[in-house]
C-alpha cells in the first residue's frame, strides 16, 4: 500500500481530491443541505473587496460628476429620482385601488392600509455563474433580511432572496432560467407559473392550458400563490401567445428591470394588493346605481325562476319535479335523504277549505 | 513511469519550476474571482472571461507539480462554488482535474512558449466547459445546453486573453 501510494502519489492525491468533493456534491443533494463554512469564507473574502471597489469607484463617479460636470445638479436628480420611484410606487398602489373601487372609497382604503415594508439595498457583485442570474446586495441579516423574501422595484418584481450573509444576501434574479413565481392575467384572472428564461428582459408564462384566453399585450401580475411575493405585483405584459401541444406559449417582458438594475427593495413584510382591471377606456359607459342594502339583513330568500303558468314540456316536467321535492321533504341537490321515486304519482293538493 | 524517466525528469522540473510569492498568489486569485462578480455588472460580455480557470492553467504550468496544480484548483473552483447558487463541488471537481492536467502537461513541454501557451488556453477552455456540462448533467441532472459553436469562439477569446496575461504574470515571478 505504502509502495503504491509513494509510486503512484500524485494520482492518489487527485482521486482523493475529487472523491471528497463527489461526497461533498452527494450529501448537499441529498440531504438538500449547505456547507455554510466554505460559502461564508468565500463570500468574506470576496465581497468586502468588491464593496470597497464599488465604493471607491461610485465615489469617484460622484466626485467628476458633482464638481467638474453638473454641480448641484447630482443632488437634484438623485432627489427626484428617488421622489420619482416613491410616486411610481403610490402611483402604482392607487391604479391598483381606483379600477377595483371608486375613487372616494379606493382613496380611504389607500389611507387606512399601509404598502409592504420594504428595506433598501444596493447590487454590489453579480453571482459567478454565467448561466445564472445572480446578483449581491449590500444587506443582509442584520438588516432583518431572511431567505426566500422578494426583491422588488418600482417597476415589478426582480428575484428572491435565496442565501443570506451577516451583511450580504444572495438574490435569484426573475431572469435565471430556475426562477419561478405563481402570477395571474390582468383581464381573463388566468393563473400560472412565471419562469425565467437566462437571459435579460423577458420570461415565459407555464401551466396556462390551450383553452384559456390570454391576449397579447395582457399584463400579468404576481398572484401570492408562491408565498414569496406580494399579491398585485406587475410582472411583465404578454408579447407573444400562441397555441402549444397542451400548453400554451406565452413569452413577456419584464417590467421590474425597465430602468436597469442597480437598486431593489426587499419585501420585509409583504401586503397582498388586489389586481388591477384591464385599463379603463376613454368611451363613457352607463352604469346602473348600486343595490340599496337589505333592509332586514336576514340571507336572501330565492324565488323561483317561473312566476307565471307552466307554458312549455320543460315547464311542465320541472314543476312536476318541484311538487315531488316538496312532498317529500327532499332537497335538490343534497344527497342525504336520497332521490324521491320521480315516477309516483303526484299527490293531489289540498284544496283550501270554503269558509 | 521507470526510475530512470522520474531521475531523468526531477532535476528538469526542479530547473524550470517557477516561484512566486505567497501574497501575490492569493492576491492574483482573488482578483480573478472579484473580476468575474464585479466587473461583468459594467460589462457583460466580459463574463465570458473565465479568468480564475486562465489563473488556474498557468500556475500548475508554472509550478510544475500535479499536486500543487490540483490543489490550487481545488480551492479556485470552491471559490466559485460559493459565489453560486448551486452545490458546492462543481467547479471544484473541474478545477481541480485541469490543474492537474495542465501540470501534467508542463513536465513534458515547454510552457513558455507564447504559442503553446495558446493551444493550451483553448484546450483547457474546452475541456473545462465540457466537463462542466457532463457533470452538470450527469450528476445533477441540469439540462444545460452546450453550444459547440459558442464554447469554440469563447475558447479562442480565453486563449488570445491568456497569452498577454501570462506574459503579464511572468513578471510576478521570483527570480533569482
């Protein structure tokens, strides 16, 4: 033994090497756990550096810009930026509010409920992978950030949290071809699986079957079935649709990367908004005034459909059916007294005594 | 391997193995890896530079030592492991199989040859790409897809990048 491994050292030290890491690989899938000590490791010893280069070279970036190009003007524009985001957000809110509800009653509802409770952060690093979307954040769980939260802009959704360091997190971008996210249609209320595509700008809508309707230009919004994300969150608007072997294609563009990708929002604490009907066209339409309330408050009591005489065979066979069903005290529709035998004769009714 | 091809081969390995200082290897190993997570936010295109893999082939070349050259692999390729979404182990394994090759392959050629240098950058481009995808495949059953094309063109960049980055990293060397 001792000979082989002396004649043959450097092949025994690979065949070592890779049957650690083959074990390495084997026990991360099978017990789908992590070996957090050599990420944290790695990840500490390569993002402070990329911060302190993301630093110094934003810093610089201000610095020409603030004092040789546009003095004053960097502040304003970073105001109004971030003024803008904050508008497009309420904007956002309220179109979603005013298409379900009337503008008073919409406007009460924005003021009583509060939006999520999101926490800033800024994209230090991209992940290593090419084939993935990934992407560092300058926060992590000393900010409150956990695994599997959404990372969200003014725009729509942008990924999920998927690792968190003490000041760092890891973010699955909607654009990772493993990314997936429950959303429903804006006009047909059609559920389905969003899913990344690898690459920037546009994703592919699953599980929508042929016989759904789903038009282009349709926007779909996150549903909340994920649990990740909020419910009412704009996704993407549908570009191109068409007819698959049992499920339809459906491909769209994202709305969350419209104004790149260089700050997000994380959803600390989500709130589920309703979504939003198709857009409102100019064209005036007549609505009738809303029902007054019940007066009595009690369940409503139903009518039966045919007040007049019994005209046509299907009048007559469903009347028939009714005086059976009284008779004997059975209800349609509910199995637990049986069907009534439908070929008895009916019972004459009592006629009310002549005073 | 005979004994007289290892007496033959020793005194040859210890003559052309060069030396470098511990700091700048860590040092040039992190900015290989800081290169593929930051610089590609400004230019994407530049993720396509597999930089810790060029690191990689050139110090087993130059140290001349299958193990050494693993090792070094090993521990680049966890690196990136953890800078990723997936399991540990990945570019681990890939990593460490081309330090120990292109070690392998310095004991018998001349490394310093500009135009070796860039057969080698190629090959070992494809190789990793290729051995990435069969054990993505094989091992986590990932369908990735692999371009011949794409992979070709990319390995022919790498190469053409790795000639001026070794000249450049020749002069880290320790000489004397």
């Amino acid at each position: 033994m001792e000979f082989f491994l002396s004649r043959y050292r450097n092949l025994s030290v690979l065949v070592a090497a890779i049957l650690a890491q083959l074990v390495l690989l084997a026990y991360q899938v099978r017990t789908h756990g992590d070996v957090r000590l050599i990420r944290v490791w790695a990840v500490g010893a390569v993002t402070p550096m990329a911060k302190v280069i993301e630093t110094g070279r934003s810093g610089a970036s201000h610095f020409f810009s603030d004092y040789f190009v546009l003095l004053g003007v960097r502040d304003e524009n970073k105001r109004m930026k971030a003024e803008l985001d904050r508008v497009k957000m309420e904007n956002q809110y309220l179109r979603t509010e005013l298409s379900t509800a009337d503008r008073a009653s919409s406007l009460a509802i924005f003021q009583k409920s509060s939006p999520s409770k999101t926490v800033a952060a800024h994209i230090i690093a991209n992940g290593n992978d090419v084939a993935t979307k990934e992407v560092f954040i300058d926060r992590g769980s000393n900010s409150g950030i956990a695994p599997g939260m959404a990372v969200i802009t003014p725009d729509g959704i942008a990924g999920k949290v998927t690792r968190v360091f003490s000041a760092y997190a890891q973010v699955l971008l909607v654009t990772d071809a493993n990314f997936a996210a429950g959303v429903i249609s804006q006009n047909n209320r059609v559920h389905g699986t969003f899913k990344g595509q690898g690459y920037e700008g546009a994703g592919k809508i699953e599980h929508v079957q042929n016989e759904q309707k789903i038009d282009q230009g349709e926007w779909f919004y996150t549903s909340g079935d994920d649990r990740i994300f909020p419910k009412g969150l704009p996704v993407g608007e549908v570009t191109t649709v068409r007819q698959g072997k049992a499920e339809k294609e459906i491909y769209i563009t994202l709305s969350g990367f419209r104004n790149g990708l260089e700050e997000v929002l994380i959803v600390v604490e989500g709130v589920h908004a309703p979504i939003p009907d198709a857009p409102l066209t100019d064209q005036a339409v007549h609505l009738l005034a809303p029902p007054p309330p019940d007066a009595a408050g009690g369940a409503p009591v139903l009518q039966p459909l045919q007040t007049g005489p019994a005209t046509t065979d299907a009048d007559r066979v469903k009347e028939r059916y009714r005086k059976f069903g009284e008779q004997n005290n059975h209800v349609y529709g509910e199995r637990s007294n049986g069907a009534p035998n439908y070929n008895a004769p009916v019972k004459p009714e009592a006629k009310p005594e002549k005073p | 391997m005979t004994g007289f091809s290892e007496d033959y081969r020793e005194p040859l390995r210890k003559e052309r193995t060069s030396m470098f200082n511990v700091a700048v290897i860590t040092g040039i190993s992190l900015l290989a890896i800081l290169f593929r997570v930051y610089v590609s936010r400004f230019v994407p295109y530049l993720q396509y530079l597999e930089l810790p893999l060029l690191v990689t082939v050139y110090f087993s070349l130059m140290w001349r030592s299958p193990i050494a050259g693993l090792l070094f692999g090993a521990a680049i390729g966890l690196a990136q492991d953890s800078l990723s979404h997936h399991e540990l182990g990945m570019f681990g394994i890939v990593k460490t199989l081309v330090g120990y090759f292109a070690a392998s392959v310095s004991l018998r050629v001349d490394v310093g040859n500009p135009l070796l240098r860039l057969v080698l950058g190629f090959f070992f481009f494809f190789f990793h790409q290729l051995l990435y995808w069969v054990l993505a495949r094989a091992l986590l059953g990932e369908a990735l897809d692999f371009e011949v094309t794409q992979v070709l063109v990319l390995a022919t960049l790498n190469a053409i990048v790795a000639v001026f980055l070794y000249q450049l990293l020749d002069r880290l060397k320790i000489t004397g």
